[in-house]
C-alpha cells in the first residue's frame, strides 16, 4: 500500500496534480489514472490518423481544383447563353407585338377617315342644298326674321362646339379602349415571360438536381482556408432560399391581385360604358344650359357696357368733384395764412398796447408828480399874491399920508411964512428928519417890493425850467413814441403781407374764429385806451392853461410894481420863456396830430382788416356751402355705384354659377379618366416590378450557382438584394394602397 501510494504521488507530481491524497481514494485514483493514459495514446494515435487524411485531401483538392474552376466556367457560360437566347426571344416578341399594334392602329385611323370623308361629303351636300334655298329665300325674308336667324346661328354654333365635344371624347374613348388592348397584349406578353423565367428555373433546379450537390458546388473556390466564410454562405444561401419561399408566396399573392385587378377593370369598362351615357345625356343638358347662359350673356353684357357708360360718367363727375375739392383747399390755405397773420398782427397790436399802457402809467405818474408840484407853486402863489396885496395896501397908505403930508406943509408954509426968518434953522432940521424917515420907509416898501417881485420871478424861473424840462422830455418821448410806432407799423405791414400769403395756401374755421374774437376784444380794449389818452390830454391842456393864466396874472400885478432895471431884465426872460413854451405846445400839438392821424391810420386799417375778415368769412361760406354741395353729390354718386355694382356681382354670381357646374361636369369626367389611366398604370407598375423580381430570382439563383468563386461579389450582391427585397415589399404595400385608394374613388364617383 505505501508502495503504491509513493509511485501514484510521483506519477500525479510529474503529471502536476500536488494536491493532498488520502489513502481512501487510491483505489479511485488509480483507475482515472489507468483511463488517463489510455485516452491519451487513443489521442495521439488518431491525432497521426487525421493528419495522413488532411494531407490527402489537401493533394486531392489541390489536383481537383483546375477541374473545378472549368466546370464552373463553363456552367457560367451555358446559362449566360441561355439567357441570352431568352432575352433575344423576348426582344423579337416585343417588337413583333408593337408591330401589330402599330398595324391595328392605322387600320383604325384610316376607317375613321373613310368615315369622316363619307360624313363631310354628306354635310358639303346639305350645305350646297341649305345655300341654294337660302339664296333663294333671302330677299323674302323680312329685317325682324334676320334676328331670329342670327339666333338660330348662334344655336348651330353651340350645337357644333357641342359636336366637336362629342367628338374628342369620342377620341379619348378610343384611345382608353386602345389602352385597354394594349395593357392585356402587355399582360399576354408577360405572362409568356414568366413560363419562360418558371421553365430556365426548373431547368437550372433539375442541372443541380442531376449533377453536382451542393456542398462540393459550394467548394468550388480556388482558395484555400475559406471553411468559416463558405458555413456564412451556407446560411445566407438558407436565408435566401427562405426569402424565396416568401417572394413566391408574394408572387401568387400578386398575381391574385393581378387577378382580381383585371375584373375590377373589366367592371370599371362597363362603368365607363354607363358614365359614356350619363355623359352623352349630361352633353345634352350642357348644351341647352349653355344656350341659355349665351342669351343672358348677352343680356349681362349689355347691362354691363351700360354700366360702364354710368361708371364713366359718374368718375368723370368725380374727378370734377376733386379738382374743385382741392381748389376748396388751396382757398382754404390761403385763408388759413392770411387767418395766421392775423393773429400775429393781433399779437403785436396787443405788445403795443401793453407798451401804451406803461407809457400811460408813466404818464400818470409823471402827471400826478406835476400836479404836486403845481398844488405846491399855486400854495406859492397864492401867499405871493396875498404879500403883493398888503404891499399895495401899504404903498396906497404911504401914498396917502404922502398927500397928507404935502397938505400940511403946505400949510405950514403958508402958517409959517413971516416965521420964516426967525425959525429956519430948526425947520429946516425937522424936514430934513422928515423927508428922509418918509424915504427911508419908501425905500423899505420899494425893497420889500423888489423882494417880493424878485422872489416871485425866482419861482417862476423854476417853474419854466421845470415845464422847459417837461416840455423836453414829453417831446423826446413823443418822438420817441413816433418812431416806434412808425417800426411797429412798418413790422405789423410787413407781417401783415406775409400772413396774407400765407392765409391764401388755406384757413381754418375754428382758428379764424378765435382770432376774429381776440381780435374784437383787442379792438375794444384800443378804444377804451384811446379815450382815456383822450381824457388826459384834456386834463393837461386844462391844467397848462390855468397854469399860464396864473403866471400871466402874476406878471400883470408884479408890473406895476417892478419898475427896476432887473424886474424889466427878467419881464424880458419871461417871455422869451413864454416864446418858447408856446413853440414848445405848438410842437406838442403838431405831435398830437401826428398821434392822432397814427390813430386814424391804424383805425383805418382796423376797419380795412376787418372788411378783409369778413369778406374772407362770406368766401368761407360760399365755399362750405359748396363742399356741403359736393359731399351731396358724391353720396348719391357713391350709391348709384354701389347699386350698380351690386348688380353687377349679381350677374357674375351667376355666370360663375353656370361655369361653376360645367366646370364639375369636367371635372367629374377628368377625374373618372384620371381614375382608368391611374388604375391602367398601377397594372403596368405592378407587371413591370413582377418582371424585376423573376429577373432579380434568376440573377439569385445564378448567383448561388456561381457563390463558390466569387464570395466577396456575392456578399455585396446579397446585401443589395435583401435591400431590393425591402423596397420590393415598400411598393407592393404602396400598390395596394393605391388601388384600396383607387377602389374607394371609384366607389365615390359612382355614387355621384
């Protein structure tokens, strides 16, 4: 047991099994080990078997392949051939088809001659008959009958618009039949292509069932190491062969629905046959509907050119109407510019009032100052006054006592004559003493009067400086005044002008109106200021008089009494003041009638604006008056049209009504020729894709024939295929759409 315990751990250790060993497991371990080896050498010994046979059949394959390549070249060649031969077949019966067609077809056409020869001689016949009785009944014919003949003309024409209708449906009729005889002779010639394809497809299938199998066929490559990529072919080969199955269940589906394709147009001809009818009748109908839709053309027409001449005429009145509209315009443009100077003239005649009123604030201030100072020179004058007064009686008591006292000298004298000796020492002293007291106080009253004229002229120097002064500033403000004036004047002329060549580009009503009251307020408020310069001017007149009066009075009582050199130097002064103040009030005067003729001017041109207002006002009437005329005239005009157009749309309902319906009778006809060519081309689409496919079966099969040399090619070939399969099957299902769409049309127009 150790024994065979040590020599079973060697042998596992030098085969590489070191795991643990128990003692139980000897017996077991040995066995595997036993079987182990026997399986090896059996391993090695068919391992050398299998070697010697891949290497004699690496020898065979290699002497067998020129062999192979042969066949397949030659196989290649006889079905290239056979095609071939098909192919020409197919040709020559096509052309022998089109041939006979063709020859169908021109017999067709020259039976229609001969038939519309025999009919145009028929119809030279009756003409040649119609022209000789109307020949001869022409003269007998009255004007009224002319009428009804054109009418019974415009019939015959609308009877042979209709014939000629007649006529090319007719054609199109034969053409469709044509079709029809052309697409089953197509469908003939199809059919025989398919046996054809059906007959080279059972010939190659009895080729492969009588020579070769498949799997040396599918080993048929000159290359070597291609056993994965031939398993690939194989199963694409098996796809293939499955895809057929399902293409030939397609095919007998198709040619169901060829089938069933063909009694459905074998009952869209009869269908077509009845529509032909219902045609025919509905041709009928159109052409009575068309001669009575010919007869209210005409009517229509008629209206319609005299519609067109009320059209004219009333665009005509129109455009009259415009042009005196914008002529109103223009006016009222003018009116509007002149209205703007207006204002502005208004504008500046209210700046020159509120200047005029300054000024006579000025003036009333200034008038109110002399007053002053005249109340305060009448105060001086009259204390004066009452001085001079006492003076004069004091000189007429002097005077008096001066007589008394002449008197008693005298007296005295005549007392005191024989006196005169003893005494005349102190009398002569008495007089003396006497006369120079009563000089003395002569002298006193004459100084007091000397003072008194000369304090009197010293106040009326001031009072002729102060009214020299006056006097100068009241003129140097008139002129002043003058010449401002005169510029407004000149820029209210001017502006004026202006805005009268701007009223004449077009006034407004409502501007004219505010501005013409603005313009009264601004008269009104001239005048109340005028009246009161007026007022003025006469207190000041007033007040210079009394002023001059009491210096004059003054003057003549200082007279008497200022008999000196200097009263007499200033009685000189004083009236060369008085020269001046009477040129100065004669300077005053001229500048109150220059004022009052600015005035008069301005009043007049007042009064000039005013007639201008208002005679722009009576235009301005006229022409609302006018535009209220127009607007009456351009509603009943735009009545009258819209009556007229009213009837107008009235008569183009209908006409379109009537072309309405014919145009659906064509349509309807179109559209059920639409529906025979759609269904004539979905037939021949469908023959045609049948036709590719059974081509696209034969190019399969003798791909799959020729697989084993050209692997790469058939891989693309394949992958092509599948995607032709796919887009095979994308049109079968849009056929059938397209007649599930043709069959519901057909359904529609038959119930129409």
């Amino acid at each position: 047991m150790a024994s065979q315990f040590m020599n079973l751990r060697k042998e596992l250790d030098e085969l590489g099994y070191k795991q643990t060993l128990k003692i139980e497991c000897l017996p077991l371990v040995s066995k595997l080990l036993s079987d182990l080896k026997t399986t090896t050498e059996n391993l090695q010994k068919y391992m050398t078997i299998s070697k010697n046979a891949l290497d004699e059949i690496n020898n065979l394959e290699l002497c067998a392949e020129p062999y192979k390549c042969d066949n397949a070249k030659l196989i290649k060649e006889c079905n290239d051939l056979h095609l071939a031969f098909i192919h020409f077949k197919e040709q020559h019966e096509k052309v022998q088809r089109d041939l006979r067609m063709q020859n169908a077809i021109l017999e067709d056409r020259v039976a229609e001659c001969e038939t519309e020869k025999e009919n145009l001689r028929q119809q030279i016949k009756k003409l040649k008959a119609d022209f000789k009785s109307n020949l001869k009944n022409f003269n007998r014919i009255p004007k009224s009958s002319l009428g009804k003949s054109t009418k019974e003309f415009m019939i015959e024409s609308t009877m042979s618009c209709a014939d000629e209708r007649i006529s090319t449906l007719q054609k199109e009729m034969r053409k469709l039949k044509e079709n029809q005889i052309e697409m089953a002779k197509n469908n003939e010639f199809l059919k025989s292509q398919l046996d054809n394809r059906n007959q080279e497809i059972q010939r190659l299938s009895t080729l492969l069932e009588g020579g070769r199998p498949q799997k040396p066929l599918a080993k048929d490559c000159c290359y070597k190491n291609i056993d994965n990529k031939i398993g690939a072919l194989q199963d694409e080969i098996r796809a293939l062969k499955a895809e057929k199955s399902v293409l030939d269940a397609q095919l007998k589906e198709a040619l169901a629905k060829q089938h069933e394709a063909m009694r459905r147009a074998l009952h869209l001809a009869e269908r077509n046959k009845r529509l032909e009818k219902e045609m025919k009748d509905i041709d009928q109908i159109a052409l009575q509907v068309e001669a009575e839709c010919n007869n209210t053309v005409r009517n229509n027409s008629e209206k319609v050119h005299r519609l067109q001449d009320k059209l004219n005429e009333s665009m005509m009145k129109t455009e009259s109407l415009e042009r005196d509209v914008a002529k109103l315009k223009q006016e009222k443009m003018s009116l509007q510019a002149d209205l703007d100077a207006l204002k502005l003239e208004k504008r500046h005649l209210q700046t020159a009032l509120e200047s005029e009123t300054e000024d006579k604030k000025r003036l009333t201030d200034r008038i109110n100052n002399l007053t002053i100072i005249e109340h305060d020179l009448n105060m001086e004058i009259d204390r004066l006054v009452r001085l001079t007064g006492e003076q004069k009686l004091k000189i007429a008591e002097l005077e008096v006592s001066k007589k008394h006292t002449r008197g008693v000298e005298t007296e005295d004298r005549a007392d005191r004559s024989p006196n005169r000796t003893k005494k005349s020492g102190p009398s002569k002293k008495s007089t003396k003493k006497s006369t120079l007291k009563e000089v003395s106080k002569t002298e006193a009253g004459h100084s007091k009067v000397t003072k008194c004229c000369c304090e009197a002229g010293g106040c009326v120097k001031r009072m002729i400086e102060l009214l020299n002064k006056e006097m100068e500033y009241r003129q140097e403000q008139a002129s002043q005044q003058m010449e401002s004036l005169k510029q407004e004047k000149e820029y209210y002329m001017k502006e004026y002008h202006k805005i009268a060549d701007e009223l004449r580009s077009g006034p407004d009503i409502e501007t004219y109106n505010r501005i013409q009251r603005q313009y009264d307020e601004l008269l009104k408020k001239i005048e109340e200021r005028n009246q009161t310069i007026v007022d003025l001017q006469k207190e000041i007149k007033l007040l210079t008089g009394n002023k001059y009066g009491s210096s004059r009075r003054d003057e003549f009582e200082n007279g008497d009494t200022c008999q000196k050199t200097c009263c007499k130097r200033k009685q000189r002064e004083l009236e060369l003041h008085r020269d001046e103040v009477k040129q100065l009030q004669r300077e005053n005067d001229s500048l109150k009638n220059r004022i009052q003729e600015l005035n008069q001017s301005t009043i007049f041109d007042q009064e000039r604006m005013k007639k201008a207002f208002q005679d722009m006002e009576e235009h301005i009437r006229k022409l609302e008056d006018e535009r209220r005329d127009l607007v009456v005239n351009q509603l009943t005009s735009r009545t009258n049209l819209t009556h007229l157009e009213e009837e107008c749309n009235t008569l183009r309902d209908k006409l379109r009504a009537t072309q309405n319906e014919l145009n659906s009778q064509k349509a309807s006809y179109d559209q059920l020729k639409n529906l025979h060519e759609q269904a004539n081309f979905a037939l021949s689409e469908s023959r045609n894709q049948l036709a590719g496919t059974e081509r696209e079966l034969q190019a399969i099969q003798s791909k799959i024939s020729n697989s084993h040399r050209e692997t790469a090619g058939q891989e693309r070939e394949v992958t092509r295929l599948q995607n032709d399969i796919e887009v095979m099957k994308k049109h079968l299902t849009k056929l059938d759409k397209e007649k599930d769409d043709l069959l519901v049309r057909i359904r529609c127009v038959h119930w129409l």
